[in-house]
C-alpha cells in the first residue's frame, strides 16, 4: 500500500465553488487542447460537463458526462479515495485527494502536502469501484466562462 495517501479532509482543500469552472486536457505531443470540460454547481448539485459537437459538426454544446441517469456527483468516501489512490502509481507527490463522482465519472482535487497552492485537478473514470489512470485537468482563465467568448472557446484547436 503507497504511504502518501492523506484522505483525512482537513489535509486536502474541499471542492468549492471557486473551483467550478471551464478546464481543458492538453494533448501531451502537440500542446493543443484535446477536450473542454465544465465543472458546475446547480442548487445543491455537481455536474461534469463535456464540449461536444452536435450532429452537423458545425456546433458545440455542454453535454454532461455520464452514462446512467445519476448525473449529479456525490462526494467519494475517505475509505473510497483510498481505495482508488492507494497504488504504487500514486507514491509521489504526497498529497491530498477530494473526490466527487457519479456512476462513471469524477472529478478531483489534489492538493500536495509540500506545496498546498500548487492545487491540481483531474478528470476520473470508473468501471464499477475500480478507477482508470486519472487525466489531469488545467483550469481555463475566468474569461471563457463570459458570454461573448462562447465563439472564442469554440475557434480553440481542438486535437
């Protein structure tokens, strides 16, 4: 079992509204955004959104990211977080992981122990209670999330 695991919460910084927001993957090889995602609050629920193209391919809509009908993200459990993160993989940086998911899809916060503002946030897949390899997510500046940039969001290089 990997020793850098912290899941008491007081260790992490929460998920918060401040945290909603537009957040992009970059393809690795080429630098160019590969997928838009939106992290947002609606009344009491979280959503993951993703930017995708509509049948003529010519617009865009937020399409939330889930492959059941429980949509909304529900905060994973101390013991579930430790499950997902306690693997070799996860040894370094020591840190700790926040977590909100639905059936197939989370999000998550890291927040290194060594440098508590260097926050990182990440996109997750499950297969049942297993989780895949973590995607790192960047957060976008607050201007894609005015009105008039929509266009500008969509003129983006999508790999």
């Amino acid at each position: 079992m990997a020793n850098n695991l912290f899941v008491l919460p007081r260790l992490g910084q929460t998920i918060r509204q401040e945290d909603s927001g537009i957040y992009y993957i970059l393809n690795q090889q080429t630098g160019r955004v590969r997928s838009l995602i939106q992290l947002v609050r609606e009344n009491l629920h979280w959503y993951i959104l993703q930017l995708q193209p509509i049948a003529d391919g010519l617009d865009y809509r937020w399409s939330v990211l889930s492959r059941e009908n429980d949509c909304a993200l529900k905060p994973a459990t101390d013991r579930q977080i430790a499950h997902y993160f306690s693997k070799p993989e996860y040894t370094e940086p020591i840190g700790a992981w926040q977590v909100m998911r639905n059936a197939d899809f989370g999000f998550g916060k890291f927040t290194p122990i060594e440098a508590p503002e260097d926050i990182s946030y990440a996109i997750l897949t499950f297969e049942g209670d297993e989780m895949k390899t973590p995607v790192r997510l960047h957060k976008a500046p607050s201007e894609w999330l005015e009105e008039s940039n929509d266009k500008d969001i969509l003129q983006l290089e999508i790999a």
